[in-house]
C-alpha cells in the first residue's frame, strides 16, 4: 500500500516545528520513520501534515550534566549503542540499543520516536523505567518533565499531548555499586521484544540495597516488577535469592498472548528473562 495524500514539511527549528504542530489540526511528527512510514503505508495513520524534526540539531546529542545523563530526542538508536558516555554510566542502555532491529533502524530510529510511539515490544519504555528517566516535552505552554512511570499510559499510548514534542531524557546516574543489563528474547524477523527485561541493582558488600526491574513485551504495556524489587531488596546477590525473587515476574499485570507467545510461555520467558538479566548484571 501506499500512504494517503499530505503535505511535507522540514522545521527549520524547534520552535518552528512546534508552530507547525499547533498551526495544522491533524499533523505527525516525523523522526526516524521506521515506525510512522509503515503506519502510514498501511493507513493505520492518515495525517495531512507531516512535519519533519530528524535534522533538529535541538533535539541531537548525548551529555551528561550534574549527575544526569541527557540524552536528546533525535539521537539514534546506533548512537546511543556507540556512545562511550553512555556505555561508561548506564551500560544497559547501549547493549539494549545494539539488540534493536538491524543496522538500518538503529541508524535512522530515534530513541525519541520509539518513546512517543510506545509500541508494547519495544525496548525503550522497560529501560526508562528501570533507569526512573524523566522525560521532558515542550508544548506551547513551555516545558515539562513527566517521569518514565507516568509516561506510559497503555497500548500505544503516553502522556505525551497531541501539541508537545519530546525533546530529551534525562537519565539520573546510577551510584558507584550499580551493575545493569537489558536482555531480550527477540521476535527473530523484526527482533522487536517477546521479553525484555531490564535489571539495575546498586550493591554494598554484596547486598542488594537498591533494586530495578522492569519489563516490555509482556503487557500492553512495559512496567516495573515491584514484586522482584521488593523481594531482592536487602537480601545477598545470590542465585537463590534471584530465583525466589524471579516467580513474580509476570504477577499483576494482563499477560499479553499472540502467534509469536502464549500467556503461559510469555510468564514463564519472563522468570527466565528476569533471571538472567538479574544474573547478567553482576
Ligand atoms: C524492521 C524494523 C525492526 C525494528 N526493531 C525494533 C526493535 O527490535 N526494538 C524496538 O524497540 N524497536 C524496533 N523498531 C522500531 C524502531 O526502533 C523505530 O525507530 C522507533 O520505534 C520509532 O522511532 P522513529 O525515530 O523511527 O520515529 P517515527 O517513526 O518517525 O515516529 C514514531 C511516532 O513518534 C512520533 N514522534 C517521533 N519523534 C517525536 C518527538 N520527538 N516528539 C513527539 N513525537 C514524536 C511520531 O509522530 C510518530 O507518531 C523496528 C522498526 C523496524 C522498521
């Protein structure tokens, strides 16, 4: 299929995109295009403006500014997998870059496209809230900043208004003790997530005194595994602990099932998935 009639736009600037938005009802925002292209192709989307933001030097680059790494709305998958910042304070997030899609997505997809867009498989939304990120949007009442939890409302879906661009992230950086890793059991054509699962513990003498698990792939939406933060918190980094605290990986939350995983393997991929993650980061 081929997409429906619209008129293309390039902004210049943020502020110029963001006019645009506000200027024209029914407009998109156009990053990466490797999620929007197919829906437009398939006409799942049919918007009449398309304002193109993926030569915004605003919303490019990575930096680390007091404690926090920022890491701006354009900057791609690939980037972010090469970034030696990046591998340096939140490892996890460049080994789950390298783990997206093929060379081609993680050369044009942005880590902000992937947020807005808020697909259920995606590896984006667990690593934001493992990591507690902030994720700041400008509107055109100024600026906000709205925490990785209350981000991601439901199936597609974020607290991101129609009128608001993302612009960055900030990612506060884990203390001194902190081990993370983000392992994905993947669809092989697409390699989009059955299971992800993103794990940070902050240790001392071996305790795990602080502890972040979170999910995608498994609900219609990513989410923190409170039940095995709750359970490895205070305990030793050990295999038993671990195992205990894996059984409720998948409890509370709707279990999604489709031709790819039932609701029972997709459970079970997230105790193993949680397992090792929390293995991985030792
Ligand atoms: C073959 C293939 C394999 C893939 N594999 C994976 C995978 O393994 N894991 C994974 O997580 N993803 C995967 N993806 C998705 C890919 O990561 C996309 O790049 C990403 O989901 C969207 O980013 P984008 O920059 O391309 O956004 P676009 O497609 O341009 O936009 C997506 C949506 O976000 C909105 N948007 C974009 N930028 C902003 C912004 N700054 N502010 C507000 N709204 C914005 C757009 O309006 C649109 O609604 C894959 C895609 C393809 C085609």
């Amino acid at each position: 299929m081929i997409p429906t009639g619209f008129t293309y736009h390039r902004a210049s600037s943020l502020k110029e995109a963001l006019d645009l938005l506000n200027t024209h009802d029914d407009a998109k925002l156009l990053a990466g295009g490797h999620s929007l292209i197919p829906a437009l192709k398939l006409r799942l989307n049919q918007p009449a403006h398309l304002i193109d933001i993926s030569r915004l030097d605003d919303l490019k680059g990575i930096k680390e500014e007091g404690g926090t790494l920022v890491i701006g709305a354009g900057v791609t998958h690939g980037e972010i997998a090469h970034s030696d910042l990046v591998k340096e304070k939140v490892a996890m997030l460049a080994e789950a870059a390298d783990l997206i899609g093929d060379v081609q997505v993680r050369n044009v997809g942005t880590i902000g496209g992937s947020l807005a867009h808020a697909d259920p498989a995606a590896d984006w939304p667990a690593l934001m809230l493992a990591a507690e990120a902030e994720i700041t949007v400008l509107g055109p009442n100024g600026s906000r900043s709205i925490s990785a939890e209350d981000f991601f409302t439901g199936f597609y879906e974020t607290a991101l208004g129609e009128d608001e661009v993302l612009t960055s992230i900030r990612i506060p950086i884990p203390p001194a003790g902190t081990s993370t890793s983000y392992q994905k059991f993947m669809q092989p054509a697409s390699r989009f997530a059955i299971v992800g699962c993103a794990a940070m513990i902050t240790r001392t003498n071996g305790t795990c005194d602080r502890v972040r698990v979170a999910f995608t792939g498994v609900a219609d939406k990513a989410y923190r595994a409170k039940g095995i933060e709750d359970a490895l918190t205070g305990k030793a980094y050990d295999t038993g602990n671990i195992e205990a605290a894996v059984s409720s990986a998948a409890e509370g939350v709707d279990v999604m099932s489709d031709h790819f995983a039932s609701e029972e393997y997709r459970s079970h991929l997230a105790r193993v998935y949680a397992r090792k993650a929390l293995s991985a980061a030792s």
